[in-house]
C-alpha cells in the first residue's frame, strides 16, 4: 500500500524563498554520506534524511568481506578530516577495521541517528521545485534537495559464462563472500586477478589444497609497504593531535604527487612507478616461465594500480597454478578452459568487479520535462565537475562520473565535494533560488575538454583496456592532476549554473 508521510510535505513554497531549512535526502550511508551529513550539519543544515538500502552504515567496507581485505591508502589518510583517529593497527587499515571506525564516526555523529536503515530508494521524480522520493515499500515523501552518496563501485558484475549455474561446488562473487564456506583443504578457483583477486589469492592460498587463478590480462603491481603501528606510536599520536594532522596531509601531499600525478602526464613518475612493478615482479617471482606469464603488455597505472605485497609469493607457490587459457564453460565440476583442460574446483570466487557506470542507477531517476537518468546517460554517464547534471535541478553526486578516482582517498574527495555543494545552497539561501543546475553548454564544455585532455593521460596511451572505460570509447576518469579538482571544488563558479528564481 502507497503511504504519503505528511511530515515530508513541506507544501510548494521554495525552501530559500520560504526561510526555512531545505529537507535533504541523502541515499547511501557509506562513507560520503556520513561526509555529508557532518558537515552539512556543521554548515547549518539539519533537516536531513538518509536512506540506507543494507542495515547498517559503512558502502563498500560493509558490502565487502572476503579474506584479506585492505585498503591501498594510508590509514592516517584514509578517514575524515573532522574525525582523525590515533588508533589504527597498520599503516594500511585491514577492512574490520575501517568499518569499524565508519560505524563509530556515524554514532559519534549521529548520522544513525537520522538514516532509515533497510530503506532502498527505488524512484526519484522532479518537479519544480521539489523532488519526490519513493522507497521500496511504497512509501513517499518530498524534499528540496537530494545528494547521491551512493558511492562508484557497488552493484557485482556476474561474468556471462556458459555453465556459471551448473556449477556443483560453492560458488559466489568475492563482494558477497560466503563465510558459511571452509576454504581449508579445497580446491579452490579465483576468477580474475584485480585488486580483489590480488588479495583474496595472497590470503587464501596458504589455507587450500589447491588455488587455481584464472588470469584474463595480468595487472602491474607494487609492493604494499605495510607496517605494523606500536601501541607506543599510537599513544604519542593520540597524546598530541598535531601529529594526527601532520600524517594526514603528509600522505595527502605524497599521493597526490606521485603516483597520482603519474597517470596525468607525469613522465618522471610514470617512469618510476614501472621501474617499481618490474622491480616488484623480478624480485618476488623467481620462475621466468610464470613471470612472463605475469607480466603485462601495457605500460604501468595504465589500469588501476594494485599495491599487494601478496600475491606474486602465492601464485608461485607449490599448490597454486596460474592459468591463462580462456574460459570455455563451467562445468557441475570446475571450469573447463578452450585447450580442454578441466580444472576441478571445490569452490569458485568470481572476483569479476562492479559495473562502474551505474552510480545511484537502478533508482530510476527523472528531472526536468521527464528526463530518465539511464537513459540520458546510456552507459556513458558524465557529470558536470563530477556532481551535478543539466535537466536535475538541486541534485548533487558524491562520487559521481568522472571524478578523480585512482590512487586516492576517496572520503577527502567525497568532502570537498560537501564543500561545493554547501557553497550551492549558501547561494540559494542569500538569493532566495528556487534551485540550480548546470547550464547546458557549461556542461559541455567541461565535457568536452575532459575528453581531449584524457587522451594524453596513461589511461590512452598506456596501451590496456580497462574497467574505465565506458560506452563512450573513453575512460571516465578526471584528466588533470587531482589537486586542481580539490582547487576547483573549493571555488565554484556560478556562472557555469542557471540559477532560477
């Protein structure tokens, strides 16, 4: 049964021309919209919904469980800036982890305070100049302004083999890891060889009778330079604040200029970062027959870049074997490749990834004049400086088509996006608007640029394909060094918008 919540009625009187708060919907409790909930909050906005599809906070740290899991920015990096913390085990957080510290900072803050858990927004319908907002279950409500903070990589990918069904084992994607399933002593085949695979693989394989990877395109890797934190180091940390802030822009500054600034044009580093993968695979893969196997015939960060001390110590291990025969089918008992081998599996991990181009979509999402979101974007989906869209007035991205991704921190990116939008509404507010929204041709003129200045970055001339790529023919990736966006995100240019009312 449909039920309108009265509440969430703020009657058709624009909310800056009314002078009250804007009632925001925020879909997605990950780690940009517990961003955006603090420091809205912080800049005077308080009148927010969040809709949770799962039952608890946390996005990709939530969904993601599989045995070794980290992540490849540092720790005193990787959190937010308004809740630095002193104590974190490893200088490149283990995912427990960072989920736990998601789930503090959204109790610290009250973000679960205001966040309908279990709650999947399935419609989103603008008029002028409201948006209504339908949930799973029917419900309905109003609002004046909605963030997608639904995050980049969240729906699996499934491979389109033959036979995937028939399989007799136990099979499942490495984003929905089945715990019920004992790994030690089987037989055990992977599906890929990402950044997921890459550590699934190194924590995994000591533990099987047997590891079976199945390699479409071998990824260039660096070592992870992982380190231990001591509780003595953590207590001096946690004793003086300064040193907290300290490591967080230190790490900011160093990824932003390395590795980062590597895949735009930086030939100094493009060159350093090879000559580490080489280093990397010489030193840790001693067979020449497999580490021709394992090399790549695709210049470095051309992909995303892996950082995985792992997987090379145990894909040249005894009990592993590294195939690079094409799947053929899956068969009830393993996976048979097209020389005719059949592999035989206890278990089967598709780490295959995320489709990269879905952002808030299913939610079926219709702006000005019934303009469907899907459709209008048709596997190429672009975004005006990664957060706003012509046509969806008082809609804003966290995350969104083509925002800087790589090597970086996705939660400093999601809070400087914050910041831009906050700027937006502080102009609606001192304007009295009825809403905002991207001009048309400013929209294609950014566009426009970003697709010529892409093909000079390693992404087009490193000479790979990749999960960047999209129904355009071109990677949807930020083009220019990462720290001109952060610039560009702290100084809107209004003009670039229509500004009605």
């Amino acid at each position: 049964m449909t039920e309108t919540v009265q509440a969430a009625n703020p009657g058709n009187a624009p909310w800056a021309k009314a002078g009250r708060q804007p009632r925001i919907a925020i879909v997605g409790a990950g780690m940009s919209g517990i961003a955006a909930v603090v420091k809205l909050r912080k800049a005077g906005y308080t009148d927010l919904t969040v809709f949770e599809k799962a039952d608890r906070v946390g996005g990709t740290w939530r969904e993601n469980t599989y045995p070794g899991l980290s992540c490849d920015i540092p720790s005193r990096w990787y959190c937010f800036s308004f809740a630095l913390q002193a104590q974190w085990s490893h200088r490149y957080s283990y995912g427990p982890e960072i989920q736990a510290y998601m789930e503090k900072v959204a109790r610290d803050f009250g973000v679960t305070d205001i966040t309908r858990f279990n709650t999947r927004v399935t419609e989103l319908t603008y008029t002028h100049p409201h948006w209504h907002l339908t949930t799973g279950d029917g419900e309905q409500a109003q609002y004046d302004v909605v963030i997608s903070a639904t995050g980049i990589l969240h729906q699996p990918a499934y491979p389109a083999i033959e036979g995937l069904a028939s399989f007799s084992g136990d099979c499942f994607h490495s984003a929905r890891w089945d715990h019920s399933v004992d790994v030690t002593g089987k037989r055990v085949g992977v599906i890929g060889t990402g950044s997921t695979a890459a550590q699934i693989i190194g924590a995994v394989t000591p533990q099987v009778q047997e590891m079976h990877v199945f390699q479409r395109t071998p990824q260039w890797m660096v070592e992870l330079p992982q380190k231990t934190y001591s509780p003595r180091w953590n207590k001096l940390v946690q004793r003086f604040p300064v040193l907290q802030r300290l490591s967080y822009h230190y790490y900011l500054q160093i990824l932003l200029h390395t590795f980062s600034a590597g895949t735009v044009g930086n030939k100094t580093m493009q060159r350093l970062i090879s000559w580490l993968c080489r280093r990397n695979l010489e030193k840790n893969v001693a067979d020449p027959e497999l580490r021709k196997k394992l090399t790549p015939n695709y210049q470095a960060a051309c992909k995303r870049l892996i950082f995985c001390s792992d997987f090379y110590p145990a894909v040249s291990s005894p009990n592993a074997s590294l195939v690079t025969e094409h799947i053929e089918r899956i068969e009830p008992a393993g996976v048979r490749t097209v020389d005719g081998s059949l592999h035989e599996l206890d278990i089967l991990v598709l780490a295959t990834g995320f489709d990269p181009g879905a952002f808030i979509l299913p939610t079926k999402v219709t702006g000005e004049n019934g303009v469907d979101l899907a459709t209008r974007w048709a596997g190429a989906p672009r975004a005006h400086r990664a957060v706003a869209i012509p046509d969806y007035p008082n809609f804003w991205m966290l995350e969104g088509p083509t925002g800087p991704v790589g090597n970086l921190s996705l939660i400093t990116i999601s809070e400087y996006q914050v910041d831009y939008i906050i700027s937006m509404l502080d102009k609606m507010k001192a304007e009295g608007l009825d809403a905002i929204s991207p001009k048309p041709e400013a929209f294609d003129d950014y566009n426009a640029a970003m697709a010529e200045a892409i093909k000079s970055t390693v992404w087009i001339t490193g000479g790979c394909d990749s999960w960047y790529f999209d129904a355009s023919g071109l990677p949807n990736l930020y083009p220019w060094k990462p720290n001109r966006y952060l610039r560009e995100m702290h100084n809107p240019d209004f003009s670039e918008y229509r500004l009605s009312g």
